[in-house]
C-alpha cells in the first residue's frame, strides 16, 4: 500500500472517525482511508448492552491508558480507558446517551469556539439520532443513532429513586437531554433491538458498503507526514511492515483526547520542550497539544437495600448464563440494558444557571467495572461535579507509536472541585433519606454512616475517586495561545490537518461524552465537506425559576423559557 493516495485518511475508527467515514464517502467522488489500529468489533461482549464493563476492562479491546501517580489522589495511578477497535470508546462505553447543558456548548462559543453555541449544535444532535420515542424540537426521529430508555424503568427503585429527588424539592425532567437537563428522570442509551449501537454499527458498517471507502484494522498510525506545512500523508505499521498514504485534500485525525494529542506531538506538532525532552525534532512548535486535559471523576455512595429486587442476585454465573441465553436468542431481558436507566441534574447552589452535579442510579452495589459486588441486595448512586476545573495533560515520551504518553489529570487540585465532592456526598445522603426510599434504604454501605465531617469526605474520595472516562479538552479549539484548532477543527499554522474529536472540546460538557462527540462529528463534516451548516435552532432552554437566590426550586415552580 506504499505510496497509495485518497482523499481523506481518517486516523482512529472511533466515535468521531466512523461518524466521518459515513459522512465523507455520501459524496461518491471522493476516496477515505479508515486507519484503525484495533480490530473487530463483532464479539458478544461488546454487543450486548449489559456487558459493558467487560470490553472496557480487556486489552484486545481497550488501550488500556494508566495515568501518572495523581498528586492529589495519594499518588495512586488510575484506569484510562479508551477503545482499541471499531467504533471506539463507543464500543466500550457505558452506552449512556446525555448530550450536556445547552449553555456549555454557548460557554463553548464564549470561548473562542465561533458558531459552536447550542443553537448550532442541537441541529446535528438532532441529525445524528433517532430516538425510540419521536422527535421534536430537541430529538431526532430518524438519525443513525438509535436511543432510548432500555428496559423503561421496570425496576421500582427506578421510580423511587426520581420521586425521592421530587421529595427533596428539586423538579422531574420528562427528558433531559430536551427542553429541562436539570431535575430527575429516565435517562438514555445507545441501543437498538437490544443491541449496542456503536458508531461502528450506526455508521461505519452501512458506510462498508460503499466502495470509495476503504478502512484498514491493526493499523498503527506512526507519524503525520509534513511538507513545510502543510499535511500530506500519514505513515503507519501493519504486519510488520511501515507504509506511507498521502492524501489529496486533508488527514483527520479522530485518535482521541488522548491519542490525538499523542500522534501529533510524536510527528512534530507540540510544545516545543516537551517534544525535545522526548527527542523528537520540533516541525511546529505549538504550546497547547496535549494541555488542558481535563476528565470527569465519581464517587460511589451505596446502601443496602430491605427488598430483593437489586441486581446484586443476578452476579452468580448461573444468572449471568441466563441472562445472556435470553438476550441470545430474542436480544431482550436484562442483558438489553446498561441499567443506568435513571439519573438526575442538579445545581450545588444557589446562583448556579445551570447543573452542576450529575446522578447515575444502579439497582445494584458493585463498582462501575462489575467487580466487588455487595454480597446482598443494594443499589447505588454514582455522582461527581461535572464542571471540573483541574487542569492536566498528556505528554509524548519518545517517537515510538507503542510507548505510551504520560497522562496527568490531577484530578482533585482544585478546591472548587473537592468542595464538589463534598457536596455530592451530603446532596446524596438527602436525596436517598427522603420517604420514597424508605422501603429500600437499608445501611449505607459507602461512604458509611460514620463519614461526616469534610476531613472525612475527603478522604473517602481521595481513597475512592475513579474516572468516569471522559476525557477531553488537550487540543482545545479556540483563537487564544494555548488553543490547538480553530472553529473549523482545522490546526493553527498548518494546511491540510484537522483534529475531529472530544479532545477539541474546551471545557467538559455537563454530561457524558460520546453524544456530543458524536454531534461534533456530525458539524465538522459539514465543515470539511464546504456544505452549508444546517440553519441554527430557536428552540428554547428550560431554566428553573429562581436559580439566582436558591439551591433547589422548591416544587412545585413554574418553568420558566429562556
């Protein structure tokens, strides 16, 4: 394949690079590669929706990321999980489809981020889904992405857990990711007919069929090939051999917030230091590749639970056989769902527009990768800030594509973000004490009853912090010093390369990842393609009546439209 050309290369098959390969080849003049250096995404762990935890814990499929010794977590190294095969992080995933709050992707434009404010991102969310119940104003009806609800809340702590957050004065959301984020309520998830719905299945597979695409797995891009500066190819390995691909218009690099910033500081394109430290010959010297990492982190606070209703009795291998017997056979059961199929949003106080802590409930009591499970019944919740404000990085080490870069989120170095946690443990023990839980609330198993003051906290999340697996922000877009891309996702100072993928995001949405990655997606192909951006929403934003004087609305309040 030496010397082969294309159009596009496309440089990672993941949330945003399958999202391209679609888009790109509906123009059937033009040629894309696909270079991903994982494989085959057709195994029944990375299928069936409940499995989740498996794929992002085994090494076929998973980069299997460690950070560095995080000063401000005891020094302990933390699991940075990211997908090492078609479709990505995608595949891996926890499934969960939440888009943010509409004013972090206006924070977005505040930013730099020029035309990248809610009313022109709801557009792509819209065309890139289909959801289980229709659309409207807020939600696709007929998008590759297929989401919905699983198995809709069948499980009754479900529903006590969204009537205990009404009773402790915050409001319901009929749908989060619509006209109201804040408040309780069912969330969503990437599945269809009880299958996950990957990037890899939603956009990739369709996208095979057409023969001006072509994608080649166990491909190890090594190096951006620069001419002056301007971007003409790229350099990978595969069985055992290193070929070299030009292309004629522009390579997209969609590796990931931590990949992407890797692939170019090992081609050149860096901070000038880090790179020489690393003893690579500086090609561009540009201060913010791989700054400004920034990650979503959790905590667990679990509680036994009176009744036997929890998912804690299906961990045996019995159950787990049926289970996936069942969803086998009809792709129904329990094996359809990731079982996050509730949640909330809430603002930590007063003065806040918007929320600022997220609620993932579970009927069960394990940790997030399936291990320890309670060896009873309980449930949980998994709760953290979601607009963190420490600051970290990802750093190459030498030119070689198989040696991982350092990775440092310095997770907790901001007061503001501890003060966080110790809100979300308090907020929490509240919201579960309320009289809807009381016949499931037994002993709370995690932190524990005798963890009360901030001391306390703190180090229970010190000791217990785990990523939530969002990465992003470490080539940020914008016009300032330290921003990689511009609006366009194209790199400053140089032709022919664009970055398409969250580590572009400027700040964490206040949610989880691949929904607006996805979206993104979905706009920077537009942009790449010249096409006329789709015409920007007027729909409006659920804002909550009196946010600038209290914490919580009080229910019941009218809403007001902003």
């Amino acid at each position: 394949m030496s010397d082969t050309t294309y159009d596009y290369i496309i440089v990672g098959a993941g949330s945003a690079g399958c999202v391209l390969a679609n888009r790109l080849t509906e123009d059937p003049s033009v040629s894309v590669l696909v270079l991903e250096f994982g494989g085959s995404d057709k195994s029944v762990i990375i299928q069936m929706p409940s499995a989740f935890s498996m794929p992002m814990n085994t090494k076929k499929y998973n980069w299997h990321y460690e950070t560095a010794a995080e000063p401000h977590l005891n020094g302990r190294k933390l699991h940075c999980p990211r997908g090492k095969v078609l479709g990505g992080s995608s595949s891996i995933n926890g499934l969960v489809y939440i888009r943010g709050h509409a004013h972090d992707f206006d924070e977005w434009e505040s930013l730099g981020a020029k035309n990248w404010g809610y009313k022109h991102c709801l557009p792509y969310f819209k065309k890139a889904e289909s959801f289980k119940f229709g659309g409207d104003d807020y939600r696709g009806s007929d998008g590759p992405l297929s989401t919905n609800n699983g198995n809709n809340m069948k499980n009754p702590l479900y529903g006590a857990w969204v009537e205990a957050g009404a009773q402790a004065g915050y409001i319901k959301t009929d749908d989060c990711n619509g006209y109201m984020q804040e408040g309780f309520g069912a969330m969503h998830m990437t599945v269809k007919n009880g299958v996950r719905w990957s990037t890899a299945n939603a956009y990739l597979r369709p996208a095979m069929q057409r023969s001006n695409l072509t994608v080649v797995t166990h491909a190890m891009t090594r190096q951006l090939i620069l001419e002056g500066k301007r971007v003409v190819g790229v350099t990978y390995d595969r069985d055992g051999q290193t070929h070299t691909v030009r292309c004629r218009r522009e390579v997209l690099v969609s590796s990931g917030p931590i990949g992407s910033p890797h692939l170019l500081q090992r081609s050149g394109i860096g901070p000038a230091e880090v790179l020489k430290k690393a003893g690579i010959e500086v090609k561009h010297d540009l201060p913010g590749v791989g700054e400004n990492l920034q990650d979503h982190a959790e905590i667990y606070i679990q509680y036994g639970c009176k009744q036997p209703v929890t998912l804690n009795s299906k961990m045996g291998l019995w159950s787990k056989f049926l289970i996936g017997l069942r969803w086998l056979l009809f792709k129904d059961g329990l094996g359809a769902s990731n079982h996050f199929e509730a949640g909330g949003f809430i603002r930590s106080d007063k003065g806040l527009r918007w929320p600022d802590i997220q609620f993932h409930f579970l009927p069960a009591a394990m940790r997030y990768d399936g291990n320890k499970p309670f060896k009873g019944h309980g449930f949980m919740v998994l709760t953290g800030p979601n607009k963190p404000k420490s600051r970290g990085y990802v750093r190459v080490k030498s030119a070689d594509p198989y040696e991982h870069p350092e990775i440092q989120f310095n997770y907790l170095q901001s007061e503001e973000d501890r003060e966080g946690f110790r809100r979300c443990v308090r907020l929490t023990r509240e919201i579960i004490g309320q009289p809807a839980m009381d016949p499931y609330r037994e002993v709370e198993l995690a932190p524990g009853p005798d963890v009360t003051t901030d001391a306390q906290i703190d180090k229970f999340v010190r000791d217990n912090l785990e990523s939530t697996m969002h990465p992003c922000g470490s080539c940020k877009m914008g016009e300032d010093e330290m921003a990689v891309v511009d609006s366009e996702l194209r790199v400053h100072g140089l032709s022919g390369l664009r970055v398409i993928d969250s580590s572009v995001f400027p700040t964490e949405p206040n949610g989880n990842l691949n929904a607006p990655t996805i979206m993104l997606a979905e706009r920077a192909a537009d942009l790449v393609r010249g096409k006329t951006p789709l015409m920007a929403s007027t729909a409006p934003v659920g804002l909550v009546e009196g946010w600038e004087a209290q914490q919580r609305p009080n229910a019941p309040l009218r809403q007001v439209r902003v």
